[in-house]
C-alpha cells in the first residue's frame, strides 16, 4: 500500500536532488506514469519474456522535470514479477538487466 506513490515521490526527490533517475512503471495500469501524465506505452516492442537493454531504452520518455526519465508501463510487464520468480539468482540477474542503465543514471526506481 503506497507504494506508487513512494516511488514517484523518491524518483522526484533524486530528481531534485540533481540525481539522473530512471523510475520504471512495472505496473501494467502505469500508475506510475499517471502521476506524470504518461500513458502506458502501446508501441512498446517487447515480449514478456524479452527485455532486453535495446528494447527497454528505446522506450524511455522523459518527464517534464529534468533529469527525470520514465519506462512507461506497458502489456509486456504484466508477468514480470513470475518472470524473474521463474530465473535462478534472480538478483543478479535483475541487476545484470539493470546494469547498462548505470552510465545513464544515478538511481533506478522500480515501480
């Protein structure tokens, strides 16, 4: 409960605090992105089951604060949370998925 919300608020606070923030919405009713008037991404290319680097940069929008991008929600998260049930070191796998977005950005907030 609240969870939404402590996202959001901790991607504006980085923000804020001149921090590059990527806050992903894994959320497929994108409650994330609502609260920056983003709607969940339809032309998303991806299948559930691949997400990989190319196929989540090339879907990042920014926000209308600076240094504030967002990864719209979208259909091809909605079994997210099984996918990475299903892997072995599901950690360092998340973190090895997570890793190529370090140049770009200080902190990575999932939502």
């Amino acid at each position: 409960m609240g969870k939404t919300a402590l996202s959001v608020n901790l991607a504006y606070a980085y923000q804020q605090s001149a921090k590059r923030t990527l806050l992903v919405d894994l959320d497929p009713q994108g409650a994330a992105g609502f609260y920056f008037r983003m709607s969940p991404s339809e032309r998303f290319e991806a299948e559930q089951d691949d997400l990989s680097e190319d196929r989540l940069k090339g879907n990042i929008r920014e926000s209308d604060y600076h240094g504030l991008d967002i990864l719209p929600s979208n259909l091809a998260y909605r079994k997210f949370d099984l996918l990475l049930d299903r892997m072995k070191k599901r950690r360092s796998q998340l973190r090895r998925l997570l890793e190529p977005f370090e140049e770009d950005y200080d902190r990575v907030i999932l939502d």
